[in-house]
C-alpha cells in the first residue's frame, strides 16, 4: 500500500514516515506543495496525507489540484479547522481530516479508516513481539499459535500496544487513543484491562513476561527476556 505524506516540517515528517513505515506501509514523504502534485503524478499512490499549511502552495489550492487530475483518498493534516474550513475541505474532495497535534498511531488509525471506507485492503502482515502475534486486519491475536480469546477492548490495547512495541507507551496517550477519554480522566479502566490481558497472556505484574509497567511512565510491551 503506498502512502504520500506532504508535510514540511522535517521533524514531523521523519517521525510520522518511520511509523507508516513500521505499520507496513511503503512511504514516501516531501516536504513542498509542488513535490507533492509530482509524486502524486508519477508514482501514484494509494492515499495522500497532506499537511495544509506547507511554504509554497495553499494546502486547500493543492488539494483541488490533485482531485482535478488524481481520485486516491485525501487525508488533510491541518492546526485549525474550524466548522466553515472543514466543509469547504470536504466539499474540495478531502475524505478526512486531522487536526494537529495527534500521535503517530492516531494518525495511523485514520488512515486505516480511509482506506476501509474506500474499500482497499490495509497491511495484513501481523505484528509480532516474541511468540505473540497481533493480526490487526482479521483482528485475532495469538500466542505461541493459539488464538486468545480477547474482548474488543482487550484487543484494541494490545493492538496499540504493539504498533509500539518496545517503547513505553504512556497512560494518557492510551486513555486518547484506545478509549478515546480526555487525559485527566480516571484510568482505573486501563489497570483493570491490563490485568485481564495479562491473564491471557500467562502472566502478572509481579512476573511480567510481555506487559512491563513503568512506574510513573506508562507501559511497554516486550518480548519476554531470555533466561539462564
């Protein structure tokens, strides 16, 4: 599945480039307007993300340019979207859009959804951390080739969790991303799912063999460390 990202910040486009590309995506990233109507153009990709505020052409300008010769799903990254904006995008043939700033996986999510809505297929290779796989498209997740039977909750955590596996995932970005909760809400919920999970997984906080909590951080899924 090939994905444009049109984004002028280098910052940004390195991190979210990385993500798409650790989710199975092939990536290509620029950082102008005008590289971006060339991309679209010759290589043809299957969704364009585009950032409107970029340095040489309007993003809105662009995004008319590119429906005028190219029908791929256009997802809009944008600082602001007020109610007047987001309809004019939309009306210019945007299918989605995000509004900045937003996590790596959010975005990440959003593109799944466009693509589902326009009917192509998304990355079907499963994730895998150790013995544990997470196919995201059939949503099934076994271990050591035995399916676990997980709630749909369990399963979008352990989902989020191993798009990031290996780096500690902090609570509140799962309260926004899995739950869809504000930051300072209660996150009992996630202690009491995590426990769940990691019961299914043959394991406790006490002996944890792939969910590691960090204290005052947040929480890390790993592959369970060799011993002996």
């Amino acid at each position: 599945m090939k994905l444009l990202l049109v984004e002028d910040d280098p910052n940004v486009r390195r991190l979210l480039t990385d993500y798409l590309r650790s989710s199975k995506y092939d990536v290509r990233s620029v950082a102008t307007g005008s590289a971006g109507l060339s991309e679209t153009v010759s290589w043809r990709p299957d969704l364009i993300v585009l950032d409107l505020g970029l340095p040489d052409l309007d993003g809105e300008s662009l995004l008319r340019m590119i429906r005028a010769i190219y029908s791929a799903p256009v997802l809009i990254v944008t600082a602001h979207a007020d109610e007047e904006t987001t309809i004019r995008l939309l009306h210019a043939g945007a299918d989605d859009y995000l509004i900045k700033p937003f996590s790596p996986p959010h975005l990440g999510a959003r593109v799944e959804a466009v693509l589902r809505r326009a009917g192509m297929s998304t990355p079907s290779a499963p994730l895998a951390v150790g013995a544990l796989e997470v196919d995201l498209a059939s949503r099934v997740a076994s271990l050591a080739g035995e399916p676990l039977s997980l709630s749909r909750k369990e399963f979008d955590l352990l989902a989020h969790l191993a798009r990031r596996a290996g780096q500690v995932v902090s609570r509140r970005e799962l309260l926004r991303e899995v739950w869809h909760l504000p930051s300072g809400d209660d996150d009992q919920t996630i202690d009491v799912h995590l426990s769940w999970l990691r019961r299914k997984l043959g394991e406790t906080a006490q002996a944890p063999r792939y969910l590691h909590t960090v204290r005052g951080v947040g929480i890390k899924l790993e592959p369970p460390q060799a011993t002996g």
